[in-house]
C-alpha cells in the first residue's frame, strides 16, 4: 500500500469528444488508448463541466439521518427488506476491504434478466428514500446514470480508434442501457497507516469505470507495470478506468485496473462513480472461461451477494 506516491495518472483533454462538434478526433483518441494501455487509468477533462456541483449534492444522501437511509438498506443489513442489489449499504465495522457507506442506483424501468440462479435480483426495482434529500433528488440521480453513461460509451469508442480495433466489437458490450451509479461517503483518518484505507485494492466487474471524487482525493490506480499513482483531483475532472470485461475485445491489451482509496487527513470523502455494463442477457467473454451471460458472470464472481436470504 502506497500513501504517497512520486507519480500522477495522466489527465487528457477530452472536449472534443463532447464539445458542441464533437466527433472522432484522433489525437485524442490515441492519448486515451495510450493512458489505459499503459497506466491502467487517466483523468478526463472537459467532458462534463459543473459535475463537481452536481455530484457534491446528489452525496447531499449521506448527510440524512440513519433511520431514514436505513430504510433503503439491501436486506443484508435490513432483514424486512426485500431488495438485495441495489439500495442503501450502510458502513460496518467488520468490513474487511471498505470503510464506507454507499448507495447503489440502476436503470429504470428495471432490467430484464434470464434464467439464472440467484439473478433474481437483477430485475428489482430501484429503492428511493421515502424524503429526498432536497426536491428533485431522485430524478436528478437518475438522470446522472443516464447522462454519466453516454459519457461511458463516448470514451469507449474513443478508446477502440485509439487501439486500431472495430469500434462495433469494442462498444457492443454497452450498447444497451444497463450501468450502474454508485454515491459513496467515508470518514478519512489521517493517524496510522491501517486507519488511512478507505477500500482495499480491488478491480472492477464490468466494461468500464468511471470515478468522480470530491476535493479530498486519496484514490490510487495501478498500472500494468505494476506503479501505483495518485489520481489527481482535477476540477470536473473524471477518472476512467477499464473493468475486467476490457480485456477480450481489446486483444487482451488492456485489462481491468486495480484500484485503491487512502486517506491521508482528518476529514469526511465523497464519490461517486459509474460502471458501465452489458445488459445482463448480454453474451460476454470473461478473461478467463467460457462465455456466459453478465448475469451468469456477476453470479460467479460474487456468489455471496446474489444468494437469496435463508438459501
């Protein structure tokens, strides 16, 4: 574990990815390719001005009291519950990897998915407090799903024309309107190095990530030859990394970033961050195995938090 480290992930101008005549610009494309084939990561910079505000007050959840945010909790933590995947994960002490708490948001109207052991959960709808937070909370959530995941699917073509690969193959994993949006809140100590992490290092399952965090900063990426660097807080800035689902239909050139949050100073951090999915009836090509549905895939890689209740 690194608290400091000499070296920062790259930041790239992306306007005019975005910009009012957006459109395929190959320098850019190829900086993107090149930051993720080699560090794993890179900061984005001028796709979405004003995220920083806008982000900052949908964390507005987190400052709402336990009880009502309770009450979204997944049944793990709230047994009357029904919900398992998406809601309220409230911090515990016994968490081994993450000092955190979290609030998880899908698409709606739900999605669909098939017939798979313990998928069930795939399909439930999204958990909303019964008081927003401030007028207009939930659909401005929502609408960060949608907006943040166009950005997602943005950057990923921009990332096949930077590698010299078939666009199509590259973004067909997220050409449907699965994702998910994750607002997280944690208490940073800044005394004793255990104390200091945040979450542990860990990848992503999925097709790609991207990361917002607020001024306190403390997140960490790994790059392939094994560095860990800072991710530098960059005003609206964006950190983009790849999930494990990257790997396969980049020619195995790029694979799914490690990752860490550390804390460094007495304080309170918030994120939030998006994960760009397959539709979990999607066909997908896990770095190792056969290919499965990202329903299947999700179930095998995280057994325990898609089992049902008493099962």
């Amino acid at each position: 574990m690194n608290r400091l480290t000499p070296e920062c992930t790259r930041i790239i101008d992306v306007a005019t990815l975005f910009g009012p005549s957006r459109g395929p610009c190959g320098q850019t494309d190829r900086a993107i390719a090149r930051a993720l084939e080699t560090h794993g990561s890179f900061v984005a910079r001028g796709a979405w001005p004003g995220i920083d505000r806008q982000a900052s007050r949908l964390c507005a959840f987190f400052r709402m009291a336990s009880d009502s945010k309770e009450l979204c909790a997944v049944s793990r933590f709230r047994a009357e519950n029904r919900n398992i995947y998406r809601g309220y994960y409230p911090m515990t002490e016994n968490e081994s990897w993450s000092r955190r708490e979290s609030f998880d948001v899908g698409p709606e109207p739900p999605m669909t998915s098939p017939d798979v052991p313990g998928a069930e959960s795939f399909r439930e709808p999204n958990i909303w407090p019964g008081d927003e937070p401030w007028r207009g909370w939930c659909k401005a959530t929502l609408a960060m799903l949608n907006d943040l995941r166009d950005v997602g699917v943005t950057l990923l073509a921009a990332v096949s024309r930077g590698l010299g690969l078939d666009e199509d193959v590259m973004v067909a994993p997220a050409r449907g309107r699965n994702a998910t949006l994750r607002l997280l809140h944690g208490n940073v100590s800044g005394t004793g190095e255990a104390s200091g992490v945040i979450t542990s290092c860990h990848v992503d399952t999925g097709v790609l990530s991207i990361i917002w965090q607020d001024s306190i900063g403390g997140l960490q990426m790994q790059g392939p030859d094994g560095r860990w660097r800072d991710v530098p807080v960059v005003a609206d800035g964006l950190s983009v990394h790849c999930g494990d689902l990257m790997e396969v239909p980049s020619d195995r050139r790029l694979r799914a970033t490690p990752h860490q949050v550390l804390g460094g100073q007495d304080a309170e951090r918030c994120s939030m961050g998006i994960f760009i999915e397959p539709d979990f009836e999607s066909v997908v090509a896990p770095p190792s195995g056969e290919p499965v549905s990202y329903a299947r895939h999700l179930v095998n890689q995280f057994p325990e938090r898609f089992q049902q209740p008493g099962t």
